[in-house]
C-alpha cells in the first residue's frame, strides 16, 4: 500500500529532465527498494516526464496543453480517452508494487491553479491510501542562471522571439511566492521541501541522487544510480540564427509554442560548434533586479543560503563565430528552405555590420565574407 508520496514539481531549468530520465532508467531498482516511479504510455509512446499525464488530468484545457496538441488529442473524446488510459496505468503500478512510495515528477505540476491541485491531491488520496503522505519537492536555481537556461529554451525548443521570451520571464518577479503560497494552501508549507540546484549537482549521484536522498538517505548508494546528462545548453550561435527564424515565423502559425518545429531546426544544427549561450549586454544586472529578492525570499522561508550577483552576459573577448562555426554552416545552408537561408544570411549580415553586439572587428569582416559569397541567396 502507498502511504508516502514524493511530488517533485520542478520546477523548469532545475535538472527535472535529467531526474525523471535517470529515475525511470532505474524504475526496476527502484521497485526492488519498494519504491514505485510509475511509467506512462501515450499509444505506444513511454512517458518517464510525469507532467505530461498529471497536467493534462487536472488542468482545465488539456486540449490546449501543448504537449496533447503536439501528440494529437485535441477532440474530447480523444482527451477523455487518453485521461482514462492514464488512470488504468497508475492504478495497475499501485496495485502491483510491494512498497509504501510512489514517486511523481512533472515540472508543468506547479503551473496548475489552486483548485487543481485540490483535485489532484484528493485524487491521488483516492487511490492510494486515505493517509497518504505527500512531500512537495522543488529545486531552485540561482535567478539569473535560471533565466539565461529558461531563455534559452523558450527561444530554441519552444520558438519565441527571444524579446517576447525576455518580457514573459522578466514579469515572474512573484514566482516562488505565488507558489509556495498555493502548494502551502493544498499540502501544507511544512510539507515542501526545497533543494539548490547548484548543490544537488554537486551531490556524488547528481540531482537524482540529490532528490533520492530526501526519500531515504541511503538509497542514492543502495542503487548507485547511473549519472547522465539531458538538455545539453544550445550555442550562442545556434540560438542566434534560432532567434531569427523565430522573429519571422512566429505569427505564420495560429499556435504559440512550436516544439515539434523546433526540434527539427535543434537537429539540422545539432553537430555545429559554437560557445555556450551568454546572455545579451546588461541583461544580467536587469534580471537579477528583477528576480533576485524573490529567490532570496525563498531562500530565507527554507533557510538556505541567499544567492549573490552573478554576470552572465556576453563579454567583448567571446570566441563567437568561429571558422569551425562558418564552416559548418556553409555545410548546411544547401540543405535549408529557400527562406531559412534567407533569413539566416541577413541575420549574419546583421551581425557583421552592428558594432554593439561583441563581435570583433576580424569577426564581422569574415562574417560580411560569408554573407557575400551567398549573396544571391538574399537578393
């Protein structure tokens, strides 16, 4: 019988993808210990990011849930069946499972509303045992290294403009607290618990050994879980031609978030080097007045260590635009649509004639090279 829930909300660009994929990896081991982490199908599609169900049960549009949208359920009846497939999965894993817990992590978990999270508890008291113990565990991450990888990924796996991406993330200055206050009304404050993201990568088995050592703190060493890494940051340059696209395409689609398009983009330049997104001159210093006291509010409710300014912007001597980058690029421009190149290329052109976004003088010359040789490509 369940009687302990760990409910991992996130939240976003604290490690969730690197935890849910090793502690699904590792869902055999976990059994063994007594320890359900429950795996979902979408057809015949495994799902280890427990967002995907949990969200889509208790959210109050799941046909508008992106992740539904991109799958395909997006009628009510095929909601109703994908809601009903999800129940039967869970209920048969609680059912089977010699153990006393039952792990969930979803970090789209937090993005539901109070009332949701009612329903959600009552639902998972139903089925498991009227005096379940639930444990809400979240990570938090330093405000403005938060931002760049939130950044980041709103630009390159989602395909906002990056200005549109600035504007949503810089208006979240209430974030832990609106959360906390709403998690604290449905489970209890003294039921969260909350870990740094920059300890628990340091922890000897990663986030997950991190997260696993607040379930049991021996567990990490019992299952000498195996150590990976998900998510890998996209390149300065990559997200810069990502950006361009973007600001051309956004409005050609009646939708807002377009993973699947850019996931095709992400693996049409995926083997192209580059250094490691920065962000843009003077972003790093708006952000952390933007978004540092509530973290450091956060910090104080759960007695950890307050965060200090971090500058994470790009700076004049970044090795950006390097030949191995142009060479690769040359590489893939035939591959490209007619209007990727175009956009592509002007977005180079940009680049070699600004004077305010770091890129030495050697560098423009040779991107201004790079544009004139494919000239007739923007013409």
């Amino acid at each position: 019988m369940i009687k302990n829930i760990f409910l991992h909300i996130g939240v976003h660009k604290t490690a969730s993808t690197t935890i849910q994929n090793i502690l699904f990896n590792e869902r055999l081991k976990l059994a063994e210990a007594g320890i359900l982490y429950p795996e979902f199908k979408a057809g015949d599609i495994p799902i280890c990011n427990h967002s995907i169900p949990f969200y889509s049960l208790f959210c109050k549009e799941p046909e508008k849930y992106h992740i539904n949208v991109s799958l395909g359920f997006t009628t009510n009846e095929a909601i109703q069946q994908i809601h009903h497939n999800y129940r039967q999965q869970i209920k048969a894993q609680i059912a089977d499972i010699n153990g006393e817990t039952l792990i969930i992590s979803g970090e789209d978990i937090w993005l539901l509303a109070t009332n949701e999270l009612k329903n959600l508890k009552a639902w998972l008291t139903k089925i498991t045992y009227a005096e379940v113990n639930i444990r809400v565990v979240l990570l938090c991450r330093h405000p403005v290294s938060r931002f760049r990888s939130g950044l980041q990924g709103s630009v390159c796996s989602f395909g906002l403009p990056m200005e549109k991406a600035i504007e949503r993330n810089l208006r979240r200055t209430l974030f832990y607290r609106n959360l906390i206050t709403s998690f604290s009304e449905v489970f209890g404050q003294e039921s969260i618990a909350v870990l740094k993201y920059e300890d628990a990568i340091r922890h000897s088995f990663g986030p997950a050994g991190a997260f696993l050592a607040l379930v049991d703190k021996d567990l990490p060493d019992k299952i000498k879980l195996t150590l990976q890494h998900d998510n890998p940051a996209s390149k300065y340059e990559t997200f810069v031609l990502l950006n361009a696209i973007n600001q051309t395409c956004y409005h050609t689609s009646g939708y807002e978030l377009q993973p699947q398009r850019m996931a095709e983009l992400n693996e049409l330049f995926r083997e192209m080097p580059g250094q490691k997104y920065i962000l843009p001159q003077g972003l790093s210093k708006k952000v952390w007045e933007a978004l540092s006291e509530d973290a450091n509010w956060l910090c104080r409710e759960f007695s950890l260590l307050e965060y200090q300014f971090i500058d994470e912007d790009l700076k004049a001597d970044a090795d950006i635009w390097r030949g191995q980058t142009l060479d690769c690029l040359r590489n893939l421009i035939p591959g490209l649509s007619p209007e990727y190149r175009r956009i592509i290329l002007r977005e180079l052109l940009k680049q070699a004639m600004s004077r305010q976004n770091k890129v030495l003088f050697g560098k423009r010359i040779t991107l201004l090279n790079f544009v004139l040789t494919h000239l007739k490509e923007i013409l």
